[in-house]
C-alpha cells in the first residue's frame, strides 16, 4: 500500500485507532472508534452537517406532524446500497428493528425505547416514525452512525452497507475500505481507509513518524503530547462532548454515607486542581452533563463542598481504577498520592482497553473513572450510565428516582422549558455525590499535514467523512 507523504499524491490514508476491533454491524458497535468506522460504511436517514444542522441523508425530506409525534421520511431514489439495490422503507424498519428487539446487542437501543412508538410503512419510499411525545432532539438521534442502515437481505456474517465506502479485505494487518464509485452523494476526496488497531505509544509514534500512518485517533495523551512528532504531524484536540465522572461504588459501606462520599469528592478536586493533573486537552468539569449542551443556569448552580470534612477512620481501604490512555501515567500517580496523603490505603489499576470491563463487571472497585461520550448533544445521551440494567449497574447508584422524574419531563414539548425542568433534577441528584463529575475531555487527533480537517473548535467528534486530502 501506498502511504500518504510529502512525496506522493496518494488519495490513500492509513488511520490507527485504539478500539477493540473493527465492526460492520451497528448493532455491535460499542464505542466512538467503532462508530466511526461505521460512518464510513454506512448512510443515515439524516445527517448532521457542521455548518447547516440536520441535513438530507438516506432521506431527501422530511416532514412534521403539528403536535411533533409524527415523523414521515421520503426516501431519495437515488440511494442504493453497495450491492446496487435501491434502499427502500422496508430496509429503513429492517435496520431500526435490529436496535429496538429485545435480546439486540445494541448499546444505542435505548435511546430509541425511550421514545419511539412505531414505525410505519407508508410506500416503498416513505416511512413514518410514530413518536410517544414531542421529542425535540430526534432528528439528531437519527443522526448518529449507529442507525446507519444495513439491506434487508443482510445476514449476520453479511452486512450490506448504504455508505460512501465499501469493505475491501485485509492488509498489512489493517482493515481496509475503499470509495464506492457509484455513491450518488458528495463525499471525501479520500480513495481509500485503511485501519490498523494499536494501542503501545512507540509503536504509534514511529508509524506517524515513517508516514506510514496519517492520522491516530482517540490514542493515549502520550502520543498527542510528544516532543518526537515531525513537523508535518499536528496534534489538536477534539472537544467532542467527552467527560469523565468518578463512579462510586454504594455496594461499600464505607461509601453509603454522604460525608464520606463528600470526603472523596473533595480530595478527587483538590488532585484534580493541581496543575499538573489535566493537559491541553482536558478542563475541569463540576457537573454531571458537560458543557455545552444545558442551559447557563444549570452549570451556575454547580455543586461545591467544604474542605472541612476528615476522614474520621485512618487506612480505610480504597480501590482504585483508571481508564488508561484518559490521564498521564503522572496524574494517575497524584490523584492516588493525594487519597494517601488523606489517610487512606490505595490500591489502584490502570486498565487498557476491553480490559476495563472486568472491573467494572465484577464491582471490584470503589471508585472507578469512566469516560463517556453522549451519544446525542441532549441530557438524554449522557444518563445511559445511570440505568438499572446499564454497564455500570455493580455500583448500584441510587438513580431510580431520577430516572423516573426524566421519564415524565422527557416529552416537554418546549425545548427551553424541557431543559430547565432538566436542570432542576440534575442539579437536586448531584447533591448526594453519587457521581463526581471530574474533567470534560477532548479526543486527541495526531495527522499530517497533508489532511484538512473541518473545523474542530467545538464539534461534536472529528468525523472522518469530513476529512480531504489538501
């Protein structure tokens, strides 16, 4: 494969990201890099354009109902999928339903649930999405990657993608894609993505160094921070709604007691206050959704504590673990440096990848820093986390009461009156120190200079469709 460098023309980009492992099928995408790759892949009914908004995707228009329960998509004939086939509403409910059925592998079925009533066949290219209320972010839930849409006559071993790009095998241990020429749509001056899974930071440098790689997504602070990058490699951060929260575990006894929660909230922001703690990338966060996304009222009213709570039993045990690739080696070794300087016995891992789940599964912890991208930028994409049933269920956080109060607010149909009642619940739960909201995260990208990339300044991700070639 031909790389793309200073001495070459290649339409060609070699991309490392640092998921698990490449999926085609939305239903088994778990994280930003997966979806990303899926963005490639495959088209939405609507898109989300940097610039003007929701925009046309699959769907050439739309139209809605007065009361905003009543969504009916028209299908552009000009869309197909790769296998030639015209994309019809039949495909559209076939792609949705594979979310919403009850033993779906989907991590992004729920938001659907929560607001969808049913969808209806009304010809070969128009659908109607029937809604529980009025549900001002839908448009933008359609938007996500996740709902791309599949053909109908995909099989599990199959999916037959709608996208800009096409499957094209394996190589150099990277999976490849290559530009579908008969994608009707305006797309990327890019021919071809090939992407390689690599998490050690060396390994990562020398690749970007060599011009062997392009562009690095979502890789450790490390390798964004390097003094061994060239010239022609650029760092910049992606402030793409990521935050990360410091999840306790209420199976401890320890933690059941609101001015022990309260103690460790204030010795997590006192590390997290030190200069050396966050980097250009990140900034501190105080509440539970970060900013950007509720109104200015809500992050005013921004829970802060007292300096004057002591832990009252020396060397009570703490376990302790980090997301690796989220913070320095160095500001690992002071957040945990500051517990024991309070009187506690720290234990504590920083977990690479997949690896994360086994804590978190098992509940071997009490506090555990999780990283989480929103999926939509509504309070709705960040409280997934909170459910009974959700990944992070084994720390019990008592969200029943809040949940349900979202449930009877979600349908406002008012956007600014919805926020506010919003606000209100949050702002009451964050009180009880559940969840302490530590940092508002960017995804760092390292790419050459010979990429353009659209305007990162406050996005919701780096989208890899909006990459061209200069």
């Amino acid at each position: 494969m031909v790389s793309v460098d200073a001495n070459t023309n290649s339409n060609e980009v070699n991309v490392i990201m640092t998921t698990e492992s490449v999926m085609f099928d939305p239903t088994l995408c778990k994280g930003y890099q997966q979806f990303q790759i899926i963005n490639l892949y495959l088209d939405t009914l609507v898109r989300k354009d940097p610039k003007f908004g929701i925009i046309s995707g699959i769907a050439s228009k739309w139209d809605i109902s007065e009361d905003q329960r009543e969504y009916v998509f028209t299908i552009s004939p000009m869309a197909r999928f790769h296998n030639g086939d015209q994309i019809k509403s039949l495909d559209i409910r076939f792609s949705f339903d594979r979310h919403l059925t009850a033993n779906s592998p989907s991590v992004i079925g729920s938001f659907l649930n929560n607001v969808l009533s049913s969808i209806e066949i009304i010809s070969d290219l128009q659908i109607k999405f029937k809604l529980k209320g009025s549900y001002p972010p839908f448009l933008e839930l359609l938007s996500m990657p996740g709902y791309g849409i599949i053909s109908s006559k995909s099989t599990p071993n199959e999916i037959i993608g709608s996208g800009p790009f096409l499957q094209s095998g394996i190589k150099d241990k990277q999976v490849c894609l290559k530009k579908n020429e008969k994608y009707p749509f305006e797309t990327t001056n890019i021919k071809s993505f090939c992407i390689k899974i690599e998490r050690d930071v060396e390994s990562t440098l020398n690749s970007l160094n060599a011009g062997k790689t392009q562009i690095a997504m979502g890789s450790p602070l490390e390798v964004a921070l390097s003094e061994k990058l060239k010239s022609e490699l650029v760092s910049h951060p992606t402030f793409s709604l990521v935050s990360t929260h410091i999840y306790l575990n209420h199976n401890s006894s320890f933690l059941k007691k609101k001015s022990n929660r309260q103690l460790i909230k204030q010795i997590a922001l006192n590390a997290r206050n030190k200069t050396s703690i966050l980097t250009k990338f990140d900034f501190p966060l105080d509440t539970f959704i970060p900013n950007g996304i509720m109104p200015e009222s809500y992050y005013k009213n921004s829970n802060t504590i007292s300096n004057s709570i002591k832990l009252d039993k020396q060397k009570q045990k703490l376990r302790i673990v980090f997301p690796y690739g989220i913070f320095l080696e160095s500001s690992v070794k002071t957040v945990v440096s500051e517990f024991e300087k309070s009187g506690f016995e720290v234990s504590y891992l920083n977990v690479k990848g997949k690896d994360l789940l086994t804590p978190i599964q098992s509940g071997d912890f009490d506090l555990i820093f999780i990283p989480y991208q929103g999926v939509i930028p509504d309070p709705d994409g960040y409280l997934d986390l909170l459910n009974e049933d959700s990944l992070m269920k084994k720390a019990s956080i008592p969200s029943s009461k809040l949940l349900k109060a979202i449930d009877s607010i979600r349908f406002t149909k008012n956007r600014s009156d919805r926020l506010s009642k919003y606000s209100k619940l949050l702002n009451d739960f964050e009180k009880e120190v559940h969840v302490i909201p530590f940092s508002q995260n960017s995804i760092p990208v390292v790419y050459n200079n010979k990429l353009m990339l659209p305007n990162l300044n406050y996005s919701f991700h780096l989208n890899l469709r909006e990459l061209n070639l200069k």
